[in-house]
C-alpha cells in the first residue's frame, strides 16, 4: 500500500439505511490501493454490519457500543495512510473531495487540518441548502473556540497529528469535535479551502437534540482547553468565549424544554429549564434573536 493517501473512517450506529451510501461515496475518492475505507459498527442492533459485509467495499470492525468518539478511535488506531477522514455513516463525500483536501495539504504543508463547503440534504438526497465557507487559515485559539467546528465528513487531517493530538475524547458526549480542532491547533494550522466536498443528511431516524445536555458538554471541554498554552489568558476573553455558547445553545433551548414538556418529560423539560437559567443572561440572548430570526422569516 505504497500510494496509500488516506484511509476514511465511518463510525456507525444503527447506519444501515445510509452507510452504504456513504461507503460508496468513500471508494469514489479512489482505488482501493489510494483509499482505505474502515467502518467501525459500533454495536448496531439492526443490519449495519451485514450490508456492509454485502456490499464489499470496506473493511469492517465490530466492537461494543461505546459512543461515536470510541468508534472514531477503533479506526484512527487500525489506519494507514497520510490522511483520515471521518465520514459519518449518514452522510456523504462528493466526487471531488478528496482532491479539494490533498491540494489544500500541499499548498499548505504546515496544516493539520483542512475542510470545505457542504450541502445539507433530505433524507432521499434533495439539497435543502448550501453553507459555503470563506477560505481562511488560523491557529489562533480564540478564533478556532468561538467559531462552529466543522463537522468531521467536512474535514481531512493529518493522520499522526490527530495521534499525537490524542484522537478523540470519549468521555465527552458533546464538542468533542471543536475539543480535537484546538488540540490540534498544537501541532499545526487549521485551513478552509472552501470548496463544496460533503452533503450532510438530515433525516428523522437522528438522535433529537438535546441542546441543553450540549453546553454542558462544550462547557466542560471550554474548562479543560482554556489549560492549554494557546488558551488566551484575559478574564475578558475567556468570559467571551462562555457567554457566546451560551448563546447559540441559548437559542434552541426554549424549543426543547417545550417539546419535552408536550411529551411529557417533565423532569427532563425541569433540569433543560435549570440550565437554560443557569447560562443567563446570554442563553435568554440568543433565545430571543432566534425568535426574532423566525418571526422575521414568516413576513
């Protein structure tokens, strides 16, 4: 495996009705001498692993359930190659993406991560709207904590700069994404070359949110990252960092306190309650712009 480029990871649970799709966007990146591909099936109950198995494309690992992190890991630890790519099971590559992301590389040799533009999808594939994004390159620490990361199918890394970073915390049930990017912030840069390589599907078998139970997780991975030595040291900033997740969490924690009161959870809609109070005044913030937003779009 010589002209090995890069080896693409698809963590999945309960995938089969999309992993295939997935998989075949994978090998369109290349043979099977340039792209490995490596499915993890992270305890699936329903016929992930035989459809894979059937379809024949990639290599499949089964391991216990231990969460989308866990998965990515099992991979990280088996794969060859440059580069990875973690494509979750639901998505997919577009034809040219792994293309977009080894120019960006070359032209950036210093970078330790690169991503692109995407497309979110229906279920059945329809584009419901594009996210393109300016091309840039950082290593700034604030920059990278304040911006949304992008999502792992939007991004490829360097393969031994995502080891030396750690790979990904398992014990984060949320931001464990934008907890890797500034780790690897360490070891190198962060470029966007803006150039469409995924489309991320949306579809009604995905976990519901639960934004609530996300700052949570963002503010305690924001408490372990602002130790690092790139973590800006001004109480300003770092109060700026907290108030601006609590108010893009803020905004969508209304919806979820009443969704679940209406299907009567109501200890759950009681502790979403607690901290959608406990982030004010930000979470009430950015509730009230997103309510705005939605009024707004109605006239």
């Amino acid at each position: 495996m010589d002209d090995l480029k890069c080896t693409i990871i698809i963590p999945a649970y309960n995938a089969g009705l999309f992993v295939e799709r997935a998989i075949a966007s994978a090998r369109a990146q290349g043979s099977t001498e340039e792209v490995r591909i490596i499915v993890v099936d992270d305890g699936s109950t329903d016929d992930t692993a035989a459809r894979v198995k059937a379809q024949g494309m990639a290599e499949l690992v089964q391991q216990p359930n231990g969460g989308v992190s866990a998965a990515r890991n099992a991979g990280l630890a088996l794969a060859t190659g440059e580069y990875i790519i973690f494509l979750d099971a639901d998505d997919e590559l577009l034809p040219d993406a792994l293309e977009h992301h080894r120019n960006a590389m070359e032209a950036h040799p210093h970078a330790v991560m690169v991503f692109g533009s995407n497309h979110i999808i229906t279920e059945t594939g329809e584009i419901i709207r594009s996210n393109e994004t300016v091309p840039y390159e950082t290593r700034d620490f604030m920059r990278t904590a304040m911006h949304v990361t992008p999502s792992p199918s939007q991004a490829m890394m360097r393969r031994a700069a995502v080891a030396a970073a750690g790979g990904y915390d398992p014990d984060l049930k949320g931001a464990e994404d934008c907890d890797l990017s500034l780790r690897l912030l360490q070891h190198g840069a962060i470029v966007c070359h803006g150039h469409y390589v995924m489309n991320y599907r949306r579809h009604s078998g995905q976990a519901t949110g639960r934004p609530s139970k996300v700052l949570q997780e963002h503010m305690r991975m924001l408490q372990r990252r602002l130790n690092d030595p790139a973590a800006p040291t001004d109480p300003k900033d770092r109060q700026q960092l907290v108030r601006k997740w609590q108010r893009h969490y803020g905004q969508f924690m209304p919806l979820e306190m009443t969704r679940l009161t209406v299907t009567g959870n109501i200890g759950e809609a009681l502790k979403a309650a607690r901290h959608f109070t406990s982030a004010l005044p930000a979470s009430a913030v950015g509730a009230a712009s997103f309510l705005r937003q939605r009024l707004f779009a109605r006239n």
